[in-house]
C-alpha cells in the first residue's frame, strides 16, 4: 500500500474526530451560554463552569 493510499485511508477517521470536537465545542458554548443567561456564571467562574461542562459532554459524546 502507498503512503497516498494510507492517508486516504485515514482521512474519515480524521474527518469524523474534527467533526465531533467541533459538535462538542458547539453543545458545551450553547449550554455555558444558557447559564450565562440566567446568571449562573460569572466572568469570575467561566473557565472553570466551561471546562466542567465541555469534559462532561466529551464523555457524554464517547459512550453514546
């Protein structure tokens, strides 16, 4: 097999990982939006309520 042939092997895979992380980013910034709205989340506790709820979807995405 050549290395062309390897690649394109490989490129759904790729494909398919880039588009759940942007699916995951995309979910993580409409639910930390929501929270904002209500006055959840401060500027003072956004990294650590984003992190929280990004690592919770990213799991959420991986066992489903």
């Amino acid at each position: 097999m050549s290395k062309k042939q390897q690649i394109t092997v490989g490129q759904p895979a790729v494909k398919d990982a880039m588009k759940e992380r942007e699916l995951v980013m995309k979910v993580t910034k409409e639910i930390v939006v929501k929270f904002v709205e209500m006055g959840r989340v401060t500027p003072a506790s956004f990294n650590e309520v984003f992190s929280m709820v990004h690592d919770t979807v990213r799991d959420a995405m991986g066992k489903s």
